[in-house]
C-alpha cells in the first residue's frame, strides 16, 4: 500500500510503496532529544521506496553510543523530524510516523534501547524488546 505524509507546514511531502515497512520505535536518548518527545516510532523504509517532496535539512549525529553518524532528517522552517538513516543500514530510511496520514494497521515489532524508555511508557502489544541498539540490519 502507498503511504503519504508531510511536515506540519507542509514543506516537506513523503510517498512510501514498501509492503514490507515495519514499526520500530526507540527510546534511545538521541531520538527523544530529536524529537523532543519520550520516543520515536520510526516505519523502517528502503530508501528506494521513499521519495520526499521538499527540501528537508540534516543534521549529522555523531555523538552516538556505537560513534557511528546518525543522518537526521527534518524540516528547517516548522521542525518536524522526518526520518533518520543510520551509517549501518545506509538503504533504509526511519521515517518518524507522527508526519504519516496512514497508520491504523502499524504495530510496533521491535522496541529498541529501553534502558532509557521513559518510566511512564507502558509496552503493552508485545513484540521484541532490545536494552539498547536493536541490531538494525542493513537491507
Ligand atoms: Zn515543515
Ligand atoms: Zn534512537
């Protein structure tokens, strides 16, 4: 099924055609700084599949427990986080779920780095469950 969204002005427009896209949402530390929320829920994307409209700005993430560069994506006029690419799965994109217009059928498959999940964030639906990096193996 095809996917759309956008950033909250509207700058920045995402299609996504990828049946095989899962959920996985991290509480990395790194994220809840980016996305100035307890975590992120990220629709794991081959690149391939993905195409933005707009012009997003990136910031390099370097400051990384595993010191590999994290690429993040965003909007420079209203600041949306749009999606991630990390230096290990360099085809994928993690597109942060909160800009999508479809997302009644996601269930999150993997939890990754709960040692900094946020007390009050109950994991109730199941699924895998990482202390830290979930291991995201490049595509
Ligand atoms: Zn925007
Ligand atoms: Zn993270």
């Amino acid at each position: 099924m095809e996917r759309t969204g956008q950033c909250l002005c509207g700058q920045i427009k995402l299609t996504i055609n990828d049946d095989n896209a899962e959920l996985d949402v991290c509480h990395c530390k790194n994220c809840q700084l980016q996305s100035g929320s307890a975590y992120a829920p990220f629709l794991a994307v081959a690149l391939d599949n993905l195409s933005v409209g707009g012009d997003p700005k990136s910031f390099a993430d370097s400051d990384t427990v595993s010191g590999r560069t994290v690429r993040r994506y965003f909007c420079g006029d209203c600041g949306s986080p749009a999606y991630v690419v990390v230096e290990r799965a360099p085809n994928t994109a993690y597109v942060f779920t909160g800009l999508l217009d479809q997302t009644s059928d996601l269930r999150p498959k993997v939890h990754g780095w709960t040692t900094t999940k946020h007390a009050w964030v109950e994991i109730t639906e199941g699924g895998l469950q990482y202390d830290m990096d979930p291991g995201l193996s490049p595509r």
